[in-house]
C-alpha cells in the first residue's frame, strides 16, 4: 500500500517518508506523523462510496503502524467537506433497506476507526464542514480551524437526520447545545463552534499552530499512555463504582508497561525524555 521515498532534510541527512495515493485520498508517512488529504475538489469532498472506503482502509492501516504516532487529516481545497454527496443520496431511495444499512455502516465503520483510534488524531478545516464532514471534524480528538471555517449538521433541511454524529456528539456537548446544533439545521462560525466546545481551537495561522502542537505532541507525551487514556475515555462505565474499579484495574496494568517504567526511571534521575 505504501511506497518509500528518501527526502533530503536540512541538515543533509535523508529520512524516508512513506507515500500513497488513491483516487480522492493522499497520504504521507514521515517522522511519525500521517497526513491524510482528501482531494475530491470537485465535489467538496462529499462523502461517496469510494471516498469513504479509501479514507477507512487508510485510517485502519495506520491504526496497526508501529511508526505512527499522529494522523492529521486535512483537504487539498477550500472546503473541508460538505458531508454526504446528494447525488449518490438520491440514489439510495432504490436500495433495500438492507442494502441501506450496508451503506450507513461504512461510514459508521469510518466514523469508528478515527474515534476508537490508538493514535492521536487531529483534523484541520480551513472552510466548510458540514453534515457528515462536520462529523469527521469533530469526533478526532483534536480540532483546528481557520477563522473563516464553518461547521454545521444541515442534515434536517434535506429531510435527512444526523443519526450517526449525535452518538459522539451526546457526549461532547451538553444537551441544549447539542439541540441547537442538530434540530436547527444551523451552518455557524468557528468561533461558535469553539465557544461551543466542538472543536479544539480558532487559528489565524493554522499551518504553523498545527505543526508546532503536532511537535509538541511527539516530544512531550507516550503514545502508549495516550493511547490507553484514549480506550479508557472511550469505555468508562457509567456506573460510579464500575467506573472507578475499570480505573483501578487500569492503573494497575499501567503501572507495568514499558513506557512507564522507562518515564519514571527518567523522572527519578532528573533526565528530560522526549518520547
């Protein structure tokens, strides 16, 4: 899936980068990030079959690299995505319902791999994200975007419902919020979608903010810690007493690993780790 090629740094040295292109999907592999860059321009990158399954055998095979640590998704345009292609929608209404629910489970499929990912995941929007694009904006757990960006889940006024962004959107914003997001079809700036508590952060300069948060990222934190912390977020039981043995168990297992061994032993001996 990916082919290598040797790039010259700055200081003469070579690094390899590993690179794949797809038909609406880049991607590229270097220094421990993933850049993953739809590029259906035409379209604003409206989800179609094809686009869907590209980005989710993508996002799956970096879930299983070793030499990933961050994937940063982002567009090759001005939009991030408009969600849905109406289009391939109208064609839908000739499916079966099981043939529906095929299709719907692709994009939960996609939808999952990102939520439920062991990396670190970051999306960058610089313009419109919208229905099903605003949804693959804010479930990564990191979310930057430009000033000028727009977010919304339009999906009523098309007779459409966001049924699969409102199972990770009830739980990043209280109710309230969460209706007048959902039921009022609105398309708000970023700054509300910030205000909000959407997405991560508003950034005039957003290419330099991404990259130094990214190198932050790869020198400061474990992405076996990060990673645990993540399934732990993700599958802590609402019971209290439940929640709080899941903790302990955790705690203790954690106490075990490599990287927590070798973070302490640093930590003891006063000797700055860059992991």
């Amino acid at each position: 899936m990916f082919a290598e090629d040797k790039i010259n740094d700055k200081g003469g040295t070579f690094k390899i980068k590993y690179l794949c292109n797809m038909q609406w999907v880049q991607l590229e592999v270097s220094n421990r990030v993933a850049t993953v860059v739809m590029s259906r321009i035409d379209k604003r990158n409206a989800f179609n079959p094809e686009l869907v399954a590209e980005l989710f055998e993508i996002i799956q095979s970096l879930n299983q690299r070793d030499d990933v640590k961050i994937i940063l998704i982002k567009s090759a345009a001005a939009a991030f995505s408009a969600g849905a292609d109406l289009s391939y929608i109208q064609k839908l209404g000739g499916f079966t319902h099981e043939e529906n629910v095929a299709d719907s489970r692709n994009l939960k499929n996609l939808f999952e791999a990102i939520y439920q990912s062991p990396k670190i995941t970051i999306t960058q929007v610089e313009g419109p994200a919208l229905a099903g694009g605003c949804g693959l904006a804010s479930i990564s757990d990191f979310c930057f975007a430009t000033p000028e960006s727009t977010f919304g889940y339009t999906e009523a006024r098309i007779g459409f419902v966001p049924a699969l962004v409102m199972v990770y959107l009830r739980h990043k914003l209280p109710m309230n919020t969460c209706n007048e997001w959902l039921l009022t079809a609105g398309v708000f700036s970023a700054n509300k979608a910030f205000q909000d508590g959407l997405i991560y952060r508003v950034s005039e300069n957003i290419e330099v903010e991404v990259n130094a948060f990214i190198d932050n990222l790869l020198k400061g934190v474990s992405l076996e810690s990060v990673s645990r912390t993540k399934m732990m977020l993700r599958n802590l039981p609402y019971n209290h007493e439940e929640a709080l043995e899941f903790a302990a168990q955790q705690n203790a297992l954690a106490r075990k690993t490599e990287d927590c061994v070798k973070g302490i032993d640093h930590f003891l001996r006063k000797e700055k780790l860059e992991w």
